[in-house]
C-alpha cells in the first residue's frame, strides 16, 4: 500500500506537468498568433537553395541578375517586357562591366548573334543559332535577348537599331515555335551605342558569323542570346 501510494503520487505529478507544458505551449501558441496572426508551427519554412543549379549561379551572379531583372521589369506581368541604356544605367545601377559580367559565365551556353551594318535583318547563321538556343533552354527561367549596335551613328539612330535587332530575335523565335506566352518568357534588352559595349576578345565567343573578319565594330552589331536558369 505505502509504495502504491507513492506510485499514485508520482503519477500523478507526472500527469500535472504534462498538463502544465501543455498550457504553457497552447499559452505561446496563441500569444504568437496574437502577434504576428500566424501560428509558429504554420510559419513557412526558410527556402533552401536548389542543388541543381549550374556553377555559375553564385551569389554575386544572382545579384547583379536581379537587378536588372526587376529593372526592366522581367519579373512577369501582362505588358511586353524590356529595357533600354537609360533603365539599365539608371534604374539597375549597374556599371557597364558588371553588365557584362554577368554574361561572362554564359560564354559556353550562349550566342551572339551579328547583323550587317545598319540592318536588323536576320540571317541564316543568325536564325540557325536562336533556334538551337530556345531548345536548348529546356524550361530555363530566364531567356536573354541583348541587343547592341556599334559606335557608327549617332545615339539615337543606334539606340533604335538595337531595339529592331532586339525584336527581329524575338519575332523569329515566335515566327517558328508559335509560343503562346513568349513575352512573358524572354527578357529584351536593347543598348544601342552607349552602355556596355563589347570589346573584341568577345570574338572568340559563340558567334553566328564563324570564320569571318571580328573587330568591336562587328561584335556589338549583334544580339546576345542566352538562357539562365537561376532561383532568385
């Protein structure tokens, strides 16, 4: 009888703590819904990086990409996306070698594609090369569109070019693969003459034009076309 007695007394303290933790984590649970009208055991769970994601998508990498994602305004939305000189200068405030650095990694997945002077008119190479690159995307993110004109010209001639080089990319990659949402999936940059231009060892890149004279003039007749598949 006495150790019965206390195996009841143990028993029940054991049951009174019980209900005492169970008060006091109920207690907490609403204090917290209180404050923030959240349950803690409800809060979303902090994101973690996808291990999938190529190398080149380091830290550094995704933060100049963001910003000139939000920018131009490539984070999705019904209105045709785009930007131009003064919205990467201004709005991104991105130098013109962090611009470019943030290709660099893409040397090897992306292309350039190069016009004739003064002209926005596709060629075959040109055209072979943006096909191959869209199925290539296999669902990435992000598809770039980087168009440039070189240093004949004035401002505002070049700027215009760029923009037309910039959509005959475009058109064609909807011309042939009839894609429903195509604006919301590429993003158009068009630079003209005045930011970021490209220096000639972007020469021994992917070009469409292989085995034909390259100097800067060439090179920044071209749109740059690349798919980047980076979570942000």
């Amino acid at each position: 009888m006495k150790y019965a007695g206390i195996v009841g007394i143990v028993a029940g303290c054991t049951l009174l703590a019980g209900s005492a933790f169970a008060v006091h984590a109920e207690v907490k649970s609403s204090a917290e819904r209180l404050k923030t009208g959240i349950a803690e055991s409800v809060k979303p769970a902090v994101a973690i990086a996808n291990d999938a994601e190529a190398p080149y998508c380091t830290p550094k990498f995704k933060e100049v990409l963001a910003r000139v994602i939000h920018a131009c305004g490539l984070e999705g939305g019904a209105a045709r996306r785009g930007c131009q000189p003064a919205d990467v200068k201004t709005l991104a405030s991105i130098s013109d070698d962090d611009f470019n650095a943030l290709f660099t990694p893409l040397k090897d997945r992306g292309g350039v594609v190069m016009y004739d002077d003064g002209s926005e008119k596709l060629d075959d190479d040109g055209k072979k090369m943006l096909e191959e690159l869209w199925v290539e995307r296999k669902g990435a993110r992000y598809f770039f569109i980087v168009a440039r004109a070189s240093k004949t010209g004035t401002p505002d001639f070049n700027r215009s070019l760029s923009h037309k080089r910039a959509n005959s990319a475009f058109f064609h990659v909807g011309d042939k693969f009839k894609e429903p949402d195509l604006d919301k999936q590429v993003g158009l940059l068009w630079l003209g003459n005045e930011f970021a231009q490209l220096g000639k060892e972007y020469c021994e890149w992917n070009v469409s034009r292989k085995g034909k004279p390259c100097a800067a003039e060439a090179i920044n007749r071209s749109a740059f076309v690349s798919w980047v598949d980076c979570q942000l």
